[in-house]
C-alpha cells in the first residue's frame, strides 16, 4: 500500500465494555476511493469499530488518522473531524420533524454556514445524486425505509466527506429497497468515495469491495480481496461463516 | 335591581380583573417556560450537581401548597431580601411563575427523554455540537410532544392565579368577592364569575389547540393512523 495515498488509518483500537472486550487490536489503512467492506458475526464489534472511527465511541487504546491529523483525542475539533467522516445508519436516524431537503440542509446552515440559498441548493444536488430530488418536500414517516437510507446518504454526502462509514445501511430492509440502497452505494463506490461499509450483503461485498475484513472476536481474522477470500484455499473462515446461510437454501 | 345591570355597573372592576387575572397567568406561564425549559435541559444533560439543585428545586416548588408558597414569599422572601416594596400582583405573578416552572421541568423533561437517542447520534455524526444539536434537532422535536401535556398548565394556571385572592392581588376572584360584598347577591355574582372562568379557560385550550394543530407534522407524535 502505498503510504501518500491513504486517508484514514486505524491503529491498534481496543474497546471494552464492563467485561466485554468487544475490539482487540484493529488496524487498517484506507486508501482515497476505497471500498472497505466488513463481515462476520453479529457482536464482533463492527459497528463499534465504526463508531470509533468518528468518536461516537470513544475507543479505550488505539488511534485513528485522517488525512494525517489525529482523530483521537482531538478534543473539540472532532467536530471538524465528523464533518469530513460522514455515517449512514441501520436506522436512517433522518430528523424526524423535517423534510427529506431541510434533513440534507440542516448541517450545511447549522455547521457549515452556508447561506439559505446555497445549502438548498447543495441539498437539492445531493438528493438528486440518490434519485429523491421528487421528495425533497417529504417528511421521514412518508418515506419508504429505502428512501429514508437515501436521503440519509445524501445528507452525509452534502459534507463532502473524505469517508463514508455506512452502519448495516440494507439491515432493516426488504431486498427490493436494499437493491435502491445497493444500487446508490455503488454508484458512489464508482465515482471515487471512499467507503468503510459494514454489512452482510455478500453480493455486494463480492462486487464492489476493493477489500473485505472478516471479523471475529474483536480482530480481523481474515483480509484481503473478494477474490482472495472466496476461492483461495488458504482462507476458510469466511467460507464457513457464509456457508452458515447457504446451507437455508435448501440444496 | 337586577344582576345584569348590578354586572353593567361594576363592568369596569371586572375588566380590570380579568385583565389581572389574565396578566397573572401570561406572566407565570412565561417565567415557567423559561425557567422550565433549562432545568429540563439541566436534569438530562446537566453534571451530577446541576441535576442535584434542580432536583430540590423541583422538590420545594412541588412539595408545598401555593397558599403556603404566597405567603411564604408574600410575608417573608420578598421582605427578607428587601423587596417589600413589591407589588402584590408582581409577587403573585412571580410565586405562580416559579411554582410553575417546578410543573413545567418535568413536563419538558419528559418529552426530551422521549426522543430516539438516534437523533442526538444523527446530529452529533454530521458535526454538530451539542449545543446545535440540542436546539436545533432535540427541542423541535421535544416541544411539539410536550405541548398537549404542556396545555394543562394553561387551565391550572388559570384557576391557580385566583389564590393571589389572599394577599390582596385584585384579580378577578377579588373583584368578585368586593362587588358580593356590596351587593350582598353572592350566588348570582359567584356563578357569573365562575363563567368568566370557563369562558378564559375554554378560549385558551382553542387557541393551545390551534398551536398545536399549526407546528404538527406528518407522522411525528400524532399517534394517528
């Protein structure tokens, strides 16, 4: 990995909880326009690791680096830091009290300080960018939950971030609305985002990952391309781990 | 002569008592949002001692009864810290305030503990201090589910403000005993005002009413399918 090309690394975090030790040393470097995807068993920690990537969790050891600058133990500046690493959620968490637009501008206006009329029109871009331009005058509760996603994608991308870390973005939905959500990923993934991704969509783990992390027990048990850790003999945890779901396919 | 006509003569002492009473209440209802309002924030996001002090506050405003709270600051507060001089409708409006305040912290807390702590996660991910993300995406949302609980205080203040009656406030139920007390027509004078009451009472739930229907949002807090 060539060392000036990457943008976000993560060293040694370890995170407990009472007697739980959820993360035990994670270590992994992001290159620009990288697709990170992790997999494996609920409970190991992926979300967590997720969070304390932008400190909505503060990690008990370890370090974290954007573009150089230490994310950790940044004190006020993190909120700096979370302007240039946006998060997508399971749950959308989209503002309930606004519209799908005033959702995307809220943080423009409230952080960024950009006047009215920029920030709709900012707003208004981005959720063109997910195919919910039509919508932007629409409260949460009348969005279908893969619209929801969407507009909460684009309300991370109105920040321009440097990453993107998506939280089991497909988990709480129907295929159909998971491909909605798939299908704007990827686009992304194409046009150069970077993209830390937690999730147990396979296929799409397959086709866009530039790696994939398996974890295990707080560490990264296996790494490598979708390639590697699918037909390489070497690897077999994954497999397995994937395995579990083939075998409800009734073969 | 008749009780209307009695109601004709004296029409100037009642509107200025219901001016009284109305003033009582706008002024309580106020300094009960906005002394309310922080403690609320206080008691969720406060340090251990900020909770502490709000929380005795709440005690003591909560514990006594009013009379016992008007008197209290009416003969003994007020004069103790040199501020005898005080007008009984100040010191009315005041005591009704703070005591209100006590009611009204527990109503916002409520409706803050309330929202999805996803909310606060939300807004904090997209650089949001916490301060931005409580004003600008906690209380909207907090304040439109503490408005129907919120509208109790308005009926309650309004029948609370007639003890001011005690220490000589000359609101409406003072009005009312005075013109009893010259007309000697103690039921006829005593309903009329008790439907002056309603009348206050019923206008204001409208108007609580209408706010609430105007800031109501689309599948947020309605419950309604």
């Amino acid at each position: 990995m060539s060392d000036n090309n990457i943008v976000l690394r993560v060293e040694d975090i370890h995170k407990s909880f009472g007697n739980n030790e959820v993360l035990r040393g994670i270590s992994f470097g992001v290159r620009r326009g990288e697709t990170k995807v992790f997999i494996g068993p609920s409970g190991t920690g992926k979300s967590t690791l997720l969070r304390c990537i932008n400190q909505l969790t503060i990690p008990d050891r370890g370090s974290v680096w954007l573009d150089g600058e230490e994310v950790t133990n940044s004190g006020a500046r993190i909120n700096y830091f979370r302007q240039k690493i946006g998060m997508v959620f399971q749950n959308y968490y989209l503002f309930d009290h606004l519209t799908a637009l005033k959702n995307v501008e809220l943080a423009l206006l409230k952080v960024r300080g950009m006047s009215r009329s920029e920030a709709r029109e900012k707003a208004l871009t981005e959720l063109r960018q997910v195919g919910l331009e039509d919508w932007a005058d629409h409260y949460p509760a009348e969005l279908s939950g893969g619209q929801a996603q969407r507009v909460s994608i684009a309300r991370a991308l109105a920040m321009d971030p440097d990453v993107i870390l998506f939280d089991e973005p497909t988990s709480a939905l129907d295929p159909e609305l998971t491909r909605e959500v798939l299908e704007v990923m990827k686009k992304l993934a194409l046009q150069g985002m970077t993209m830390l991704v937690v999730t147990h969509e396979m296929g799409f783990a397959c086709s866009v990952a530039t790696e994939i992390l398996f974890m295990e027990n707080g560490v990264v048990a296996e790494q490598g391309t979708p390639d590697l850790l699918m037909h390489d003999p070497k690897f077999t945890r994954m497999k397995n781990f994937i395995g579990q779901f083939d075998s409800y396919r009734g073969d | 002569m008749d009780v209307l006509s009695i109601l004709i003569d004296w029409s100037p002492y009642i509107v200025a008592g219901i001016a009284a009473t109305l003033g009582l209440v706008l002024i309580a209802l106020g300094i009960g949002i906005l002394l309310g309002l922080p403690m609320a924030l206080g008691q969720v996001y406060g340090s251990r001692p900020v909770r502490w002090a709000i929380g005795i506050y709440v005690w003591f405003f909560r514990g006594l009864p009013i009379l016992v709270l008007l008197f209290l600051f009416w003969f003994g507060i007020f004069p103790g810290i040199g501020l005898g001089d005080l007008p009984a409708f100040v010191v009315g409006a005041v005591v009704l305030g703070l005591r209100g305040a006590a009611y009204q912290s527990q109503i916002f807390r409520g409706a803050i503990q309330s929202i999805g702590e996803g909310q606060m996660i939300a807004a904090r991910s997209l650089g949001m201090s916490r301060f931005i993300a409580i004003y600008s995406v906690i209380l909207p949302q907090a304040m439109r589910i503490a408005l129907p609980g919120w509208s109790n205080e308005y009926p309650n203040m309004l029948t609370d403000s007639a003890v001011c009656y005690a220490i000589g406030v000359a609101e409406l139920l003072t009005v009312t005993s005075r013109i009893v007390s010259q007309t000697y027509l103690t039921m006829p004078i005593f309903l009329a005002s008790a439907g002056i009451f309603i009348l206050l009472n019923y206008g204001g739930i409208k108007v609580l009413h209408g706010v609430e229907r105007r800031i109501a949002i689309p599948g947020f807090g309605s419950g309604a399918v």
